[in-house]
C-alpha cells in the first residue's frame, strides 16, 4: 500500500523508519520530511495544514493511507478532510484533537467523567488570573489554552514568575493560544508517557516512556520540548497503567463518544505519579517527540500493523509483541536552544555509524544543502539505541554521539538517570 506521512521531525522519521520496514509498505512519502526522512522515502513539499492540498496529493499519488504526525494538522481538521474523501486515516477529527488544542476542554472532559487531575481555573482576562494566582501562592502552573509548540506551560516556583507568565500570556506573548489561560494545581511527583492506540471504542496500551524536558543536567535549567527519553518507564508499572486505563484513558474515551466526538488515534497521556496513584498532567492527540523514538525502537515493523487496526477499528484483535529490552535516545540540539540558534552548521560523522535495528540517529531538524548535512533546527538530532538493559541502551547511545562530528552542537549526558 501507499502510505503518506506528514511531518518534518524526529518522530515522523521514526514512524517512516517503522513504517518502512514493514512488507505492507509499497511506496512511502513524508511531506515535508527532513534529510534523514530522504534516504527512506520519498519528500513532498505540500502544506500539511491545507487539507484540501493533501486530499489532492493523495488523490494524484494514489496514497492508500495517511499517517499524521504533529499536532497542528489535526487541529486544523486535515483528518477530517481525508476521511471526508475516504482516504483511511490515522489521527483524530479536529473536534477529538481539541483534548489537546484546548487545556480547558480537557478539564471540562475530566470533570465529565471523573478523570483524577489537577485542581484548576480558566480565564479570559489578566486581572482576575493574577488575583486568583495572588489568593493561592506558588508553586503553581500556568498554561496557555491553545497549542503553543510546546512552550505555552510555565512550572511557576514563585509568584513573580506566575504574574510574569500571565501577563507574558495575554500580552499575545503566544498568540492566539494565550487569549484563555488554564490554572492549576502544581503536582509533585515523577512524570511519565502512557501511549495508547484507541479506534473510538476500543483501547489498546502500546507502551511506556519517560521524557527529560529540561536542557541541562539534573533536570535544571530552561523547558524545552524534551531532551531525550528511554522505554520502558519503570515508575509505570503494570498496576499503575491498569489504574490509568480504568480511571482516566476509558472514561476519556466513553465522554469523547458519548459527546459525539469519538476519538480515532493515538491517545498520549502525561500522568504525574505519587504515592502509587497517577493523576492526568494533559494529553496529546499525536505521538511524542522524543518518546516515539524510543517506542518505534522497540515496537519495528508492527508499529503499522498496529495503525491500521486503529484506523479500521480493529483494535479488538490487535496485539502488541514487545520484545523484553530497552531503548534510549539523546537529543542534540544546536547551541542556544530552547533560545536564540544559528542554522546552517554542518554534521559530520552520520554516514560511518550504523543503521540497524538497535542503532539509529532519526533526524529532527536537519538540511541537505549541495551533499552537506547542515542543521536548520533548536533539536537537530535524535541518537538512539536499544539493549538487553537500559544501561546497555544509554551506552549505546552515548558511544553514537561521540561519534558525531558537530561542535555547534549540545546534548544531556545524563538520559535515564531517574531509572538508573
């Protein structure tokens, strides 16, 4: 079958790197794609926004099966374009992305059925935020309602930096995403991923990961959009992800039916965990970066098989096959980021290191300019690797990015060390 993926990043090379392997793949297109994605399929320049523009491509490319990666096509409907045009689609219609589009609609999605999250508020104007923040002191977290790339959460630690926030907000410091603003609860804990595949009535878990959202060492430093994770996450054990299944993911699910949105795709759970009981941090409508990574890793070829029973509703026969082993992968990310970074800097080293299924550097941010690889992004690479252990996997990793030639580069030295 033909299969078109959209996207540009680390995560939708490692579903095209899934993707590929798999005998069902004939012809594989990513649009836009990235240098990396180009040595495995083909890259298309369409905007991946225009859902009318990727219907017509699908139509011209006799695409059998659209694979969405970010966030932002979905909340601009594409989904509900090619399935409007019988196109078989993985991803959820824009009314079910709203769960991530909108923190205050998952709110309402909790309340509804009883999820277990964050005490919170919402408003639509600065001062009664900053009196509300004023009236319950800091710690305290402050979110934009909208999508915001990733950036539009603030982990404030005092009151200055939650007034700062909320002004930054509603100054348009994040556009339209900051004309609502989400207050809530500040929760102590250890976070970790839940991914689970949903056609709408059925759930099946496909795994567990464990983000680095800070740039530097020892989780300090500025917020990014994650530098590095490993699979499986330890602090999810299989008590805990049947009490996520039971309490938060099927009561979301049977609210999001029952509202006559049901929800088609991969269901991302952020949970925060505290004395053995996960509470609901957000959701994500799409696969996450750099978690994907790692669960393409260990998940190969029957990472499509497993996509197309949620985009057939099929979920109920599916099974996943985990091979017992762990997979770790390290962001590098040019100089400066998540702040002010220059592009255009080359990479040397990639083509010695090997691409096998246990070792692979998925490109996130990255240019072919005249056979030059050059970075053009804030996270450029996505060193990854599997082993027996997660220490074997961080070693594995580690020994690739030495390898890699690239000084306006950076990266953390210390992925997986909650779990080692």
């Amino acid at each position: 079958m033909n299969i078109l993926i959209l996207g540009s990043g680390g995560r939708e090379h490692a579903l095209a790197w899934a993707v590929k392997q798999n005998p069902k793949t004939g012809r594989l297109i990513v649009a836009p794609g990235n240098a990396g994605i180009a040595t495995l399929a083909d890259c298309a320049d369409i905007d991946i926004l225009d859902g009318a523009a990727v219907v017509d491509f699908c139509a011209e490319n006799t695409i059998d099966f659209v694979i969405i990666g970010p966030e932002a096509p979905l909340a601009a409907g594409v989904a509900d374009a090619t399935r409007a045009a019988g196109i078989l689609t993985f991803g959820p219609s824009a009314a079910a992305a709203r769960l991530e589009a909108s923190k205050a609609f998952t709110k309402e999605v909790c309340d509804a059925c009883a999820a277990p999250t964050a005490a919170y508020a919402r408003f639509t104007e600065a001062a009664a935020a900053r009196a509300y923040v004023q009236a319950n002191g800091a710690p305290i977290v402050v979110k934009a309602d909208g999508l915001a790339a990733g950036k539009g959460v603030i982990v404030a630690e005092t009151l200055d930096q939650a007034l700062a926030a909320i002004d930054d907000m509603f100054d348009g410091a994040y556009g339209a995403a900051g004309a609502e603003v989400v207050i809530e609860e500040f929760m102590s804990g250890e976070e970790a991923s839940f991914f689970v595949l949903t056609d709408g009535t059925h759930a099946l878990p496909i795994g567990t990961a464990q983000d680095h959202k800070r740039r530097d060492d020892g989780d300090t430093g500025p917020n990014t959009g994650g530098m590095g994770a490993y699979s499986p996450a330890p602090v999810l054990t299989p008590v805990l992800q049947e009490q996520a299944m039971a309490q938060i993911i099927l009561p979301t699910i049977r609210e999001m039916a029952r509202r006559g949105t049901p929800y088609q795709g991969v269901l991302y759970a952020g949970l925060m965990i505290k004395d053995g009981q996960c509470r609901l941090v957000e959701y994500n409508a799409r696969f996450g970066d750099p978690e994907t990574q790692v669960l393409m890793m260990r998940l190969g070829a029957q990472a499509l098989d497993l996509l197309l029973a949620c985009a057939t509703g099929q979920l109920d026969k599916a099974k996943v096959h985990w091979a017992d082993d762990h997979a770790l992968t390290v962001v590098m990310a040019s100089r400066g980021y998540p702040g002010t970074y220059s592009r255009g800097s080359v990479i040397r080293g990639l083509a010695a290191l090997p691409e096998t299924s246990s070792q692979m550097v998925f490109h996130a941010g990255t240019t072919a300019v005249d056979g030059t690889l050059t970075a053009s992004g804030g996270r450029v690479l996505n060193v990854t690797a599997r082993g027996a252990t997660l220490a074997e996997a961080r070693s594995r990793a580690y020994a690739l990015v030495d390898a890699i030639d690239w000084p306006e580069g950076f990266c953390r030295r210390d992925i997986g060390w909650r779990a080692l």
